[in-house]
C-alpha cells in the first residue's frame, strides 16, 4: 500500500499537522500518482534514492504505508513542507498548495529525500538534488543548486518545474 494521505483518518502525533481539504487531497492524488510514474519511467530517480543514507528507492518510500503527509497548518513562509524523521510523518504547507501540483510534487520528493536520510542541516544539497534526478529540474537550473528557502525548487517561470516531459532525466 502507498503512503498515506491525512484525509481525517489519522491524528499526526506532529503539532500543527492535520488533514486535508479536498482541493488540497486532489492535488496530492495527482502528484502520489506522478511520483509512480516517475519511479516507472526514470531509474535515475530510484539509483539516487539509494545513493543517500538510509539506501531506500524512492519505490521503497512511496510504497511504505507507515509514512503519512498531512497538511502542514503550522509550516510558515518560506518553508514548503517539514519531515519529522521520528514518527514519518511529512507536513506540506499552503503555500505549496497555492502555487500548485508540480510544487506539491516536488516538496513531496524533497521531504522524503529527508526521510531517507539526507541531511535536514543547512549546506547539505541531497534534497534538492533528489528533485533534480527525479527529472523537475532540467540541466540548466541545477548548476549551483543550493539549500534556499525562498527558492526551494527550480524551473521554468511558467510552472516553477520544468515538466518531467522535458527533463533531460525523464523519458
């Protein structure tokens, strides 16, 4: 069974992390069934998941029932999302939510690059990387790619995401 959605069914042992409303659960819909197709057509996405500490594929995450995402009332700006890395529990903030599905998508990937042990301390890249190899960033946005909150994700100014169709890593 995949990663669990906060639609009132769980209470986040997380302050601040409650469910769902449902334009926000669509979107997590939409971006839980990208992620599936991402690790279906792009093994660079899997191969870097498991470069980082704790050795999962992202396949491994998302098909792990014991993470749950809820919705992060208590993320302030600039954040996107929080990890709590004790209990696996993701928060993804509004904001996130307002500039849409492709920024839900890739604070989902990022945050569980943090369940997979990338660095939660600041100078460490491994997050934002994992977007990178997922294929939401093209070549030309990850040179100098750095932990920035204000700037969490990169892409075309369209979108804020490359759209994995055009990624030099998703074919």
């Amino acid at each position: 069974m995949p990663f669990q959605l906060n639609i009132g069914d769980h209470v986040s042992p997380h302050a601040g992390f409650t469910n769902f409303n449902l334009a926000q659960y669509r979107q997590l819909k939409w971006s839980r069934e990208k992620l599936f197709e991402i690790v279906r057509n792009n093994p660079d996405c899997d191969s870097y998941f498991r470069s980082l500490p704790k050795g999962r594929s992202l396949t491994d995450l998302i098909n792990d029932d014991s993470i749950w995402v809820n919705f992060g009332s208590s993320i302030e700006a600039p954040r996107y999302g929080k990890t709590c890395i004790a209990n696996s529990e993701i928060g993804i903030s509004e904001r996130a939510f307002i500039l849409g599905r492709w920024t839900v998508l890739a604070t989902l990937i990022h945050e569980l690059a943090y369940l997979n042990g990338a660095s939660l301390h600041g100078g460490d890249t491994c997050a934002e990387e994992a977007v990178y190899y997922c294929g939401l960033v093209t070549s030309e946005n990850y040179d100098g790619l750095a932990e920035e909150p204000n700037l969490p994700f990169f892409g075309n100014s369209a979108t804020g995401f490359a759209s994995v169709s055009q990624s030099p890593h998703f074919s």
